[in-house]
C-alpha cells in the first residue's frame, strides 16, 4: 500500500483523485491547509506527495523547501494552473521531482506517479545492493548510505544534488550534456529546463570545491555539458 499525501484546496480535484486511486493499491490523506499538510508529512510516513503550488495559507514552493528540509528522498509531484517557466524550474531546484500543469488529464497523472513510485522503489532496493564508495582526493561519496563529504565533513545536499554528483563520478571523464543530466536524474525529458542543471551544478560546486575558479572534481565542457574529474 502506497501511503499518498495530497495537499490540494481544490475540492473538485480531491475529489476526482480519491474516485481514480485504487483504495487496494494508495492510501490518499488530502489537506487543504499547507500548515496542516507540513504537520501530516513531520508526523506519519508517506512513499510520495501531490503537493498544489497555491493554497490558502502557505505557498507551495515553501512547502515543498520545508518538506525536503526533514525528507530529501520521498517523491513530491507538484499541481499549478501556472504555466510559467520560472515556476516549474523553481519546483524542480526546490527539490520537485515532476510538475503538472492544470488542467491535467487523469490517466496522465496517475502514470506518473506510477513512475515516481516505482523509481523511488528502485532507488531504495538498489541503494543497499550497490554497497560501493568512490573515494578521489578529499571527496567520499557512499552510494549505499547516499551520502558524500569532503576533508571528513558530510555535505548537506538535496537528493537531486547527490544524483548529480554520484552520476558524474561513477562515470570520471564521460561528459554528460544538460539534457542528458536531466533525463538520467529526474527520470523525465524536460525540454527547455536545461539551466536548472547549470544551477545545481552552480551549487554542488559551491558544496564540493576549494576553489571556483578552479575546480578540481566537477569540470565544464564546453558547449556540452559536464563531467568528472578523471
């Protein structure tokens, strides 16, 4: 049983999600008030989060960055009417691992998150099994216990950050385009979101390096992408 957590204002919408997920297969908790929604998700335990982006009393960018600060791995599929660009880039920066657009077909949404579940899954049972670290200069990145730190001090990073990281370096010398990088980590083609990865780079780099100006692990290849260092 997937335990889902919608916070949603819309009772139309909560009412249609209720009548399409399988009461066999999801458990659905709805909230309509962001504060009550954040208490829920800090209280009980949820494989995956529908989260509208405008709600009454909180906004959802802020829910979102709230729920990723105590859980950086449980899925959040953000709603909005808005079909701004910088909306869906600040969702996906925030920690959103997809974005839909009201309004959304049915079918659709629930494929997706049919996805999601399945690849938080995957990442779950696959974490233990790989049981491998990667150790170059004074980085350590643990992929059985996803963790990563430098000259002995953990790094605070985002799920989407360490997928970044744990890519490039299982793979020194290989160099990713952007939208390769998108499509490996968020597991969807984002067409047009390519500089949201330049951000988490930005970031990781920010994170990881001694010197910006001179990097030593996360290297530009320009006009293409990104890579690690061999």
């Amino acid at each position: 049983m997937n335990n889902i957590l919608l916070i949603e204002d819309d009772p139309e919408i909560t009412k249609l999600l209720n009548l399409h997920f399988d009461g066999n297969r999801y458990a659905l908790t709805s909230c309509s008030i962001g504060k009550e929604a954040i208490e829920k998700f800090f209280n009980e335990e949820f494989h995956l989060v529908i989260l509208d982006i405008t709600l009454p009393d909180l906004d959802g960018m802020e829910i979102c960055k709230k729920l990723r600060e105590k859980d950086k791995n449980t899925p959040i599929l953000m709603l909005t009417c808005h079909s701004d660009e910088s909306d869906k880039v600040l969702a996906l920066e925030l920690g959103a691992d997809d974005y839909v657009t009201k309004p959304f077909g049915i079918l659709e949404l629930l494929a997706r998150v049919k996805a999601l579940l399945r690849r938080s899954e995957q990442n779950n049972l696959n974490g233990p099994a790989l049981n491998k670290e990667i150790l170059f200069k004074n980085l350590i990145i643990d992929s059985d216990k996803r963790k990563a730190s430098v000259k002995g001090k953990r790094l605070d990073l985002t799920p989407k950050e360490f997928e970044l990281l744990l890519l490039l370096a299982s793979h020194p010398g290989k160099t990713f385009s952007r939208q390769e990088l998108l499509e490996r980590v968020w597991g969807y083609v984002f067409s047009g979101y390519e500089h949201t990865i330049t951000s988490h780079i930005n970031r990781l780099r920010i994170k990881i390096e001694s010197n910006l100006n001179h990097p030593e692990y996360i290297l530009t290849s320009w006009g293409t992408g990104y890579r690690f260092s061999e």
